[in-house]
C-alpha cells in the first residue's frame, strides 16, 4: 500500500470513528482544514462519496460504511503488531488506554501508577474516567475496568483490586436529629443522597443483603450528583445519608465526621479486574502494565 494511500484511510477511519474532522483532527495531530483536504483526496482516488457533511454533523455513506467496517479492524491489528515490536527494544514502549470508574480509577489504578511509570518511562497510560459502560473495543481502548461480576465471558479478566462493599454513612449531627434506620425499609423516610447513573440516566437503587435476603431501596433526598466522590463530600457536610463506597468513607468513619448504619445488611461485592478482548495481541507494555496492576492479596 502506498505511503499516501496508507494515510488517507487512517484519516477517515478516526473522522469515520469520531464522527467529527475536529476530534479526528486532534487526534491525529492536524489541522482541521488538512484533514478535510485528505479525506477529499481519497474520496477522489476511490471515485465515490465516503462521507456525508452538515454544518452540524458527519456521518459515513453506505459505501463509507462499508469499508470502515472492514478496513478500521484490520488498522487496529496493525496499531498492536507494531506495538509488540517494542519487545525488541531494552524498554517496552507505547501508550496504553484504560476506561475506568472514578472509583476504580482513584482507589485500585492511582496507587499503583506511579511505580509503573517510574519503572517504564517508554511507556504512556491514558485513563479515561467513565462510570457507565462503553464498548472498549469500539471506542479503542486496550482494557476496562469493572467489578468482576460485570465483566463479559468473551473478556479476558485480571483481579486489580480486593472485594469492597458500599456502607450507608451520616454525619453524628445528622444522628442526633434523626434516629439511624435498623431495616432498609427505614431509608424512605431519611434525606438521602442520590446519584446519577451515567449509562442509564437514573438514579440509583441501594442494594442490601442478609442471610440471604436482598432489598433494593430508591431513596429520596434534595441532593442529586453523578459521581461517588461529590455524594461522600455532601454526607460530610450534613446533607442527609449517602451510601458510597467503604473505602473512601473510612477516613472519615475513623475520624468520626461519619458513622455507619445498617452495618449487617451491606454485603461486600466481587473486586474490580481489569478486562480486555481475549484476542487482543498482548505487547510487551501492556503485559507490563497488566502485571503491575494484578492484585496481590497480602
């Protein structure tokens, strides 16, 4: 394949991706105005439409569409082959891409990052927080991260992290005023924190278990945010009861700010793996990182 050849599929498979020459072009690290004009010139040399523009939008012709579908595979298999090249180098290289939960993100990967990049200065981590889920094969990242439970058959998944729970968490002045709920039941009458699912849109329901029984609580309150860390930081500050992560709320339980209710009934859950494609070709950085990451329990 010529050189220019080469190029100019590469510049419609992201403007074809992206559905954007300005996110393309970013990407590729062009101006907008080349990008259009390399997309032109293959249109020209293929002698059909690719691409259909608006002023607000681009969208691929059916004849696009066809051959994104089929060449935009076969470039991602070249992006890893050259990739694994690296191996014959003294120090793996390239970038790695990751989409995480903020909590996932902050709690499981923060913690190790700094080592690994210390350790291989070659090599480049892109993590893109996502609370919902995303097709990581189509969106190109090498690996996602979800709790165990969550990660499809098809995946390959690696353990990074412990089992955790969420705990129901209020201030001591919000007890005094209040009377802690003993049943999950009892949260319907308390101001609640709620947040909001990325990927649904809806509010999420706090899930409990004992001795087998499950409950499933949508709870009322003033305050709604869609990230975990914005609803502990509102339990801190007195707004009402948040369920969140244990992890994040023990510097506060053990300083007092906060303190836990319906202990018995929060059940831990299967910790986070880091998931990727079983045929994904493994480059020497990316086994590198998915090493880093594996959980070792002590």
């Amino acid at each position: 394949m010529a050189r220019d050849a080469f190029s100019e599929l590469r510049a419609f498979i992201a403007v074809a991706h992206d559905r954007s020459f300005t996110k393309a072009a970013a990407k590729l690290g062009v101006s907008t105005s080349a990008l259009s004009h390399t997309i032109r010139g293959l249109e020209e040399h293929l002698g059909i439409r690719l691409l259909t523009r608006t002023t607000r939008s681009v969208s691929t012709t059916e004849a696009g569409e066809r051959l994104y579908r089929s060449v935009a595979p076969h470039f991602e298999q070249i992006r890893f082959e050259i990739d694994a090249l690296s191996e014959l180098r003294d120090k793996p290289s390239g970038t790695i891409r990751v989409n995480a939960a903020i909590h996932a993100a902050e709690m499981v990967l923060r913690p190790k990052l700094a080592k690994f990049l210390a350790e291989f200065p070659d090599i480049r981590v892109e993590i893109s927080i996502n609370d919902g889920f995303i097709d990581i094969v189509g969106e190109q990242f090498d690996a996602g991260v979800r709790l165990g439970e969550s990660v499809s058959k098809d995946m390959i998944a690696v353990r990074i992290g412990p089992d955790w729970r969420f705990v129901v968490v209020g201030t001591p002045d919000y007890f005094a005023r209040r009377s802690p709920p003993q049943h999950p039941s009892d949260l319907t009458s308390h101001q609640c924190i709620n947040l909001r699912l990325a990927s649904a849109g809806g509010l999420y329901a706090w899930e409990f278990e004992r001795d087998g029984r499950e409950f499933e609580v949508r709870v009322e309150g003033q305050a709604i945010f869609d990230s975990i860390f914005p609803v502990l930081n509102a339990a801190v500050d007195g707004l009402g009861l948040a369920y969140v992560p244990e992890d994040i709320a023990r510097p506060f339980i053990d300083s007092g700010q906060l303190q836990v209710a319906l202990n018995d009934w929060c059940p831990f859950v299967q910790g986070y793996h880091l998931y990727y494609p079983n045929r994904r070709l493994a480059s020497p950085a990316f086994a590198m990182f998915v090493e880093a990451m594996r959980y070792k329990s002590s």
